[in-house]
C-alpha cells in the first residue's frame, strides 16, 4: 500500500526575481563620447591647421614677391651730336666744343616707389671731365620707367696739348665715357625702406662727320 508523505507546513520562499536600472537616452550619452562629436572635433583642428598653412603661404609669397627690393636701374639709351664747331686743322687757339643731346632711363622694378637725390652724368675723354649735367632729385613710380632728356656741352680746349685728342679730332672719331652715381631709397607699402645705390657707365664712340654715336655699350 502506497504510503502518502505528509506535506511540509511551508514551502520555501522563491528566489528573488532580478532587477534591472532601466538608464535613460542623455545618461548614455553622457557615459559613451558620441563619434559625432569626435569627427567635428576633428575637422576643425584640420580646418584651423590648413588656414594656418594658407596664411603662412600667402604671406611667403606676398613677402617673396612684393616686399622684395631690388636694384633700380639707370641706363644711357641714346646720344647723338646737335652741331660742332670743329675743323680737321685743329689750333690750339681755335675753339672746339661740341654739344650733345642725350636720354637715359631710370626703371624702378620694385612695387614701391623709389626716390632719388640729386646726382651728376658726367662725360669723359680718357681720363678727363669734358662736360657734365646736373641730375635733379625726383622719384620714379612702383615698377615704373622715367625717361630723362639732356644736353651736354662738351669742351675739348683744354685737351688739345695732347697728341691724342689731336689725332682723334682729324680721324673724325672720340671714344668717350659717360659716368653716372644715384643714391636714393625704395620705400614699399610703408613697411620697407631700402636705401639703394645704383651705377652707370658707358662707352661710345663719337663720330664728328656724321654728327652721331657709334657703339654705344653700358
């Protein structure tokens, strides 16, 4: 016979059941760095790098190219005789002058504009002034070019002891130089001041039949 165990007077407690923190959306979002975030962070601080190498590129080459100061230039382009007085039967008692009409021409490669003091082109046989002109102090414009025309006297009188000139005057042909020195300064957008001094010579040759130059070289 089947024997029927008693129950027991309580049963045991369940467990107990778990329990879950249910964390809202910012709360996630404060714990975990959105990438979003991250990504923007990122293109700014490679934004603001390449702005800083775009400067500093347009500041090198505005500096290279604008503020950069180089050397005016002064150049002899023509001369030629406007009359003579001069015969092949040269006396130390005749007078032999001759005048001539020349250009020269300041250019100024800078984008400032240069200003120059007063200054002298002289011309010369051998050795010896015959005749000079006073250069003015003026200016020339930023990546400008001034021409300049003169007129000078040239006197031979007292070089006529000299064997040389003498022969020279009856070949009809001098062989002369011209001599100039310009000190000035090249200012540019009021931030660059550049004192510069600049030089010119040249040789030529001065034909007494045809009243003109030959082999003008500078």
């Amino acid at each position: 016979m089947q024997q029927i165990m008693p129950l027991p007077q309580s049963l045991p407690s369940p467990a107990p059941a778990c329990t879950y923190a249910y964390t809202t959306t910012e709360e996630l979002i404060a714990m975990f760095p959105s990438r979003i975030e991250e990504k923007q962070s990122s293109k700014c601080l490679v934004y603001t790098l390449t702005g800083f190498v775009t400067l500093f590129a347009v500041w090198f080459v505005f500096a290279s190219i604008v503020l950069r100061v180089g050397d005016p230039e002064i150049q002899l382009r023509s001369a030629r005789l406007m009359h003579n007085t001069h015969n092949h039967n040269v006396s130390l008692s005749s007078p032999f002058n001759v005048t001539m009409i020349a250009s020269v021409t300041l250019t100024n490669p800078n984008f400032g504009r240069f200003y120059y003091g007063n200054s002298t082109v002289s011309v010369l046989y051998g050795a010896s002034s015959v005749g000079a002109w006073e250069l003015e102090g003026a200016r020339v414009g930023a990546r400008d070019t001034k021409e300049i025309n003169f007129m000078v006297l040239m006197r031979f009188n007292k070089l006529l002891v000299k064997g040389n000139l003498t022969n020279d005057i009856r070949s009809g042909m001098l062989k002369l130089r011209s001599y100039a020195k310009l000190s000035g300064t090249v200012h540019v957008l009021k931030m660059v001041k550049k004192r510069k001094t600049i030089e010119m010579a040249c040789i030529m040759n001065l034909n007494l039949t045809s009243h003109s130059i030959h082999h003008l070289q500078c």
